[in-house]
C-alpha cells in the first residue's frame, strides 16, 4: 500500500498537534468526574480523526493482475461418444448438458471470460482440432485421448500467453497418462466434470484374456469378465462367434460356436474353450446382452469385443532320420499323422554302408542288389552307400540324394529328430549344417537315446556335440540289459505343460507308475550349464540319470530323450498308447514353437490411431535378405471390398528389414500381408498377422466420471478443479492466478465506504456520548 497525497505524514501532523489536543481540551473542560464514558469519547472522537486523516492520504492498493485481453484461455471439449451417455438422474444425455454449459445464451461465464481473456475453441475425440462453435460437438468420436490432445495443444499454443487449459471431460481416457516431468511443462489445467457418479442400467465385456497355442489340436481357452449395473439379477445372452473376411460382424451369417443364458448380479466370469483344425489367423467376436427386451441400457457399445488368434503356420515340417526301421518310427509316426498340422518326412537306412568290392553280382551291374526286380536298378546307392527310404516325402525330388548336404534344402524344414544314427553317417558338412540348422535358422533339433546315439554313437568332437544339452565324456553310454529304469518327472518337468500328459498331479503320477520299465538307456553324468533336467530314470538299484533334457542353443532349442525302447510304453494297452501319441505330438510342438520364417510380419499396439508394421526377410539360407521389396495389403474383416496396399519402407540400418506405419480409420478387425521380392522379382516368402482396433473398450470401460484423474491433472499443472455451478466465477478464478502476462494494478481506499462508514460510526458515538451525558 502506498500514499498517493504528497501530504500524508503533514496530515498525520496537523491531526495530532492540533485536532487531537482540541479533542482532549473539549472533554477535559467539562466540571465532572474523569470516567470511563469520557475516555471512550475522546478514543471515537481521536479514531474519527485518524480516519479523516487517513483518507486525506489518498492510501492506494498495488497489485499485480492478467492484462486484460492479452492472455488466451482455451476451452477444450469431449467430442467421445463417452458424453452420449444419459445419467439416470438427468433429463438429456452428458453432451446436451454440455452444450448447454457451452452456449453464451444459456450461461454468462464464456461473455465475462471473453472480456478479459482471448478465448479459443477446440473439440477433440483421437484428434485435436479448432472450432468456432461448440455447436458442432455431435459426440461420435471413439476415443478420448485427454494427454494427446493437451500435449497437442501446448505445442500448438506454445510461446503464446496461455493463462489456462479449461477441460470439458468426463475424465475417461483411451491413452497413455502423462509422468509428472511433462505435466509441470503443461499451462495451468482446469478440469470441469461432466456427468454424475449415479448408476446407469448397462451390461459390458472386460478383461478379455485368450490363450492359444499354435497347433490345431491344442485348444483356444478365452475368458472374460461380465459386468453390469445395476447389481439386480438379470438374465443375459453370451455369444461367441467366428467372423471372417466374407462374413459381416453385424450380421446373422456368422457362425456361432458357443451361446449361453446365464442369470447374472453384479459381475459373472466367462470362460470357453474350442479346438481348431488349422492354421492361420481367425477373427472372433464375443457379445452379450439381456434377455429382456424391456431391459434399457445406458449404451450398447460396450457390449461386444474381437479378438484375433494365430494358429500359426498351416503344416510344420519334421526330418526323422534313423539309422534302421523300428518301433519307434511306427509309434512316431503314427502320432503325427493325427496332427494336421505336423507332417513327419522320414529318411530310414535300412541296409549299412559294406565295403566295396572288385567283384559284381552281375555282369556290368553297379547298383545295389537289394534294389534288383524292384525297377530301382539306376539308384545311386552302392554297395559302398547306405540304402536310404523316403517315407511321405512332398515329391520325388525331395531326400533323393539323401541326408541334405546344403542349407536350402535343410532348412525347409522346422525340425530334426536323429535316432538310431552313429555320428560317421554325417559328413563334417552336414555336422556343421545341423549345428547352424539350430543356431542360424532356429529349428528344433531332437536326439533319440539307445545303441548308436550319443557316446555310443561316437558324437564327441563334432559340431553337433556343441548343440546338446549334456556333456558327451565318455561316461554315457548305453546300457541294455535287464535292469529296468523308471521314469519320472523332475521339479521343471511338473511345471512344462508339453512333458505332462495328464492335467492334475495325481492322475499324472498313476500314469507314470502304470509305464513300464525301459531296458535301453544312456547314462550321461553332466548337462550343459543354461540346460534342463525335465524327467530322469531311475534304476531299481536307485541310480538316476537325466532322462529328457533340454536347452535353448542360438535361436533354436535342442532336447534329448535317453531311452533306446521308449516303444514299450504304447506296448501295453491302447491307453497307453494313446497317450505315448500325446507325448510325441507334444515334444514335437515344441520342437517347431517359435519357430523363425523366412519372412514375418508383426504389428505393434495399435495407438493413436495408428499402427507399426514391421517385416524381416530372410534368404534360403535364413541370412538376411540383403536387397528386395516388400509390399504390404491391408484387408478388413468385415469389409472384404475394403483392401489398402502399400509399400514398405526399408530399414536403414538393419538388413532384410521393412518398417511402415498405417493410419486407422475406424474401428474393425485387420489383416496385413506381405510379399517380399528380391530385386529380380522373385518370390521370398510372405506372411500375415492381425489386430483388433476397438478404442470404444477403453472408451466405455467405465460411465461414471473419473473425478480423481482429473483432479490429478489439476493439481499436477497448478490448476484447479471446477464444478458446472462454479464456470460463473471462473473468469474471477483466473484473475486472481498468474498468468504470462501481467499488469500493475492500484486501488484507492480513500473514497471506499467502509472507511467512511468508520469515521462517521467513530464520530456518531462520541455525539451519543455527549447526549447522554446532556452535553449536546
């Protein structure tokens, strides 16, 4: 406070030296007793004085407030269709209340705030966006990106006097949350609740969870919560039903493969599962509603989900290679031919490389004779050659010079099993080949225990020794007698899904108790550091060894099953046959999960209605494609004549590597392609993947206002949270705060009345004083 008179302290004076010791003189005079009455006098007549005095002064008030019409305050409303939502105790929906808040005819704020602030506009919904009028709110949008569209808008409004941020939200979000770091870079929030906390009538679908394997026969389970308000029991509809690219989701056509009528409270769990035949992707879409039609929800939006699964490729391929027909090629085979999606190519010696001799068995004849009458006489196998089988091979071309020796054609295929095979029977190169089979291309690579493998098979040295999980010392080798070993489950093995058979422990237990002994079996005493121990064999005389070991070797996964006459397991009755089935289908998905393509194709989350797309091409023999083209077609599952084709980008800096990012118009179920090319237009390879766009999920995930998530954007930017009732005194709110732009401000007090109420009360008691006293 300063004193605008050039006299102040000479007013003081003059009060004091003058008028005060006339006050004190006017009573003292008075032939009476000096008493309490009187001091009163004289102290009103002196604060009269002093009040007088004190307006003389012209005293003013400094202060600081916004420059009228140099700061801009923006006023940013919800366009989500979250706002067409009607609260139970309201008469029009959350986006009519809101434009009537927003229009100047009905509310004075927006007039008041205009004459000392600029005001700007903006709607958002995925986008942020300027109007001139909140009249154009239709409340369509599908998401409701609140940090997007106030980052957006800082940027937007960045270097300019921004006083404040005015948000129209119901506070339910469809992005990421801002970290603190960048909310104290944004201008003041001050966010204004639209909708109440009351209860509307609506059922919905959360928590949508699918767990898949990438086999035909291994079930799809998806579960999901069904939540409704209010808690009242009522009866609702669950359909679960395929959608494809030639069927249209809101259509009757699509195919149903679960309905169920469940009587529901507050909230009920949904679960189901179903076995699918094939590979690839499909499409499914989960809805629910009430059976009774008289039943009104708040929305309808909320009451349906996709979801996409990836069964994976169609058929994996499987090299078996042994060194003689047996049991457990009929048993393995046998098993796989149920998998559609396993297809097991054999290669079977079935007579030894002899020495080759001077003498034939005909005159001019070069070939083996065990070929003769058979019209195979021009076969390259020799005395001095194995005599390999092919068994289910895709043409006659395929294994037809045995083994493969190069990696084109050994890398067709997604995994190995050898049995039976001493280690002589591959040359150096196909050691190597093996080995990079596993590290470079990640296939799976399994070895059968028993005569001839492992240390009995003389693998010590070699590239593919490098490969196993166990140490190849000497101290390994098999042991056929008849002593009988046990098998059982190890700690890890009790908790891998694919080694287990049955579901529950007990039943497992009985099952392995009702195996028989096996007679064959090697005994290695060391596995690989990063290698696990899944199942053992005991023998009666209580020595164990490791059984069925695995390890993770470069990009692909090695296992070796120690028992030479794992046959007699399906010896025994057909259930345990079946069951040897189950366990050779399961440890050959293993084998081929994860499996590296040759090209692939994986989309990141779709956010920000958008999506990354990323492809790797690999050449024959799984390096990186140096050079080629990759082009990308985008399809709808619900509208087939929908179809985007694009060209991808290369990776700068990574080889056979292919990047774009996709804008997304609406919500739907996508499928992406792509077809890699070399530079002289040959095929590589293509590959798919899919993704589900649903932004209303996250949208209508709940329809009561998330208050404590605005108040936190308040607090956060040293903003303020304001109720619809409060928007009149928002104009004196932000007056009264900072702004970029400030004024001096002064205010004189002397002509305020208050201070003249005071004088004039201070004298009027003095003069009633003196009436009582009859001195007036």
């Amino acid at each position: 406070m300063v004193f605008s008179s050039n006299i102040p302290w000479l007013a003081f004076v003059v009060a004091l030296i003058a008028l005060l010791p006339l006050a004190w003189f006017s009573w003292r005079s008075i032939d009476r007793p000096f008493g309490a009455a009187r001091i009163f006098a004289i102290s009103f007549r002196v604060l009269g004085i002093l009040f007088v005095a004190f307006a003389i002064a012209d005293p003013q008030i400094i202060s600081e407030r916004p420059a009228q019409g140099a700061n801009i305050v923006a006023l940013l409303a919800d366009n989500s269709k979250g706002l067409a939502i009607k609260d139970r105790d309201s008469i029009e929906n959350r986006g009519k209340e809101l434009q009537s808040v927003l229009s100047e005819t009905s509310y004075p704020w927006i007039a008041q705030l205009k004459e000392d602030f600029q005001v700007r506009s903006y709607l958002f919904d995925s986008q942020t966006r300027r109007t001139a009028a909140f009249d154009t709110l239709d409340f369509t949008g599908e998401q409701s990106n609140i940090s997007t569209s106030l980052q957006g808008l800082a940027e937007r409004l960045e270097n300019k006097p921004v006083a404040g941020i005015v948000l129209f939200s119901d506070g339910i979000t469809t992005d990421y949350s801002l970290p603190a770091e960048q909310l104290e870079k944004l201008p003041p929030i001050y966010p204004v609740v639209v909708g109440s906390a009351s209860q509307v009538a609506d059922i919905s679908i959360r928590d949508v969870i699918v767990n898949q394997s990438a086999f035909g026969d291994s079930p799809v389970r998806v579960t999901a919560k069904l939540i409704k308000s209010p808690s009242a029991e009522t009866a609702v509809r669950t359909k679960l039903k395929r959608i494809g690219t030639n069927i249209s989701l809101n259509s009757g056509s699509a195919k149903s493969i679960d309905e169920t009528v469940k009587t529901i409270g507050e909230e009920s769990d949904y679960a189901f599962e179903w076995k699918s035949a094939t590979g690839g992707i499909d499409f499914f879409e989960l809805s629910t509603q009430a059976e009774d039609p008289d039943w009104i929800e708040a929305t309808v939006d909320n009451n349906r989900q996709l979801f996409a699964v990836n069964r994976g490729k169609d058929t994996y391929r499987i090299l078996y290679a042994t060194g003689r027909p047996n049991w457990e090629y009929k048993f393995l085979n046998r098993a796989l031919s149920a998998d559609p999606q396993l297809d097991l190519v054999g290669l079977l010696r079935v007579a030894s490389r002899e020495p080759k001799f001077e003498f034939k068995g005909r005159a001019g004849e070069n070939s083996n004779s065990l070929y003769r009458g058979f019209g195979r006489e021009d076969e390259t196998e020799r005395y001095d050659e194995a005599v390999l089988i092919r068994m289910n091979a895709r043409d006659a071309n395929e294994l037809k010079t045995g083994f493969p020796d190069e990696a084109e054609e050994l890398f067709a295929y997604d995994a190995i099993i050898i049995d039976d095979l001493e280690a002589d029977f591959f040359s150096f190169a196909q050691h190597t080949l093996i080995r990079d089979f596993v590290k470079q291309r990640g296939g799976g690579l399994l070895i059968l225990g028993g005569v001839n493998a492992l240390e009995d098979g003389n693998y010590q040295n070699t590239p593919i020794a490098q490969v196993l999980p166990l140490y190849l010392d000497g101290a390994g080798a098999s042991i056929p007698n008849e002593q009988l070993a046990r098998w059982d489950l190890t700690r890890s093995g009790w908790v891998e899904p694919w080694v287990r058979i049955r579901p529950f422990e007990t039943e497992e237990r009985m099952r392995m108790q009702e195996m028989p002994g096996f007679r064959v079996f090697n005994t290695p005493s060391r596995i690989k550091p990063g290698a696990e121990t899944l199942a053992t064999i005991e023998t009666l005389s209580t020595e164990t060894y490791p059984a069925l070991v695995t390890r993770r070797f470069g990009l692909g996964r090695v296992a070796t099953v120690g028992v030479g006459d794992f046959w007699r397991w399906g010896m025994q009755t057909p259930s345990t046959q079946a069951d040897l089935a189950q366990f050779w289908r399961q440890i050959s998905r293993w084998l081929v999960k994860d499996n590296p393509n040759k090209v692939e194709l994986t989309s990141k989350d779709a956010s920000d209605s958008t999506v990354t797309l990323t492809a790797i091409a690999r050449n024959d023999d799984f390096s990186p494609l140096e050079t080629g083209q990759a082009k990308l077609t985008i399809r709808r599952a619900d509208k087939e004549e929908e179809i985007r084709e694009y060209k991808m980008d290369r990776v700068s800096n990574v080889q056979g590597q292919y990047r774009s990012t996709v804008a997304i118009g609406e919500s739907g179920a996508y499928l992406a392609t792509v077809s890699v090319t070399d530079l002289e237009g040959r095929s590589i390879g293509e590959a798919e993947t899919a993704w589900v766009y649903q932004p209303m999920v996250e949208e209508l995930s709940s329809l009561s206002p998330n208050v404590s998530y605005l108040q936190g954007l308040a607090e956060a930017t040293g903003g303020k949270l304001i109720s619809i009732p409060e928007l009149n005194q928002l104009s004196e709110i932000l007056n009264e705060r900072s702004s970029p732009i400030m004024e001096t401000w002064s205010e004189p007090i002397w002509h305020r009345n208050w201070l003249f109420l005071l004088a004039l009360a201070a004298f009027l008691s003095e003069w009633l004083l003196r009436r009582k006293r009859g001195l007036a």
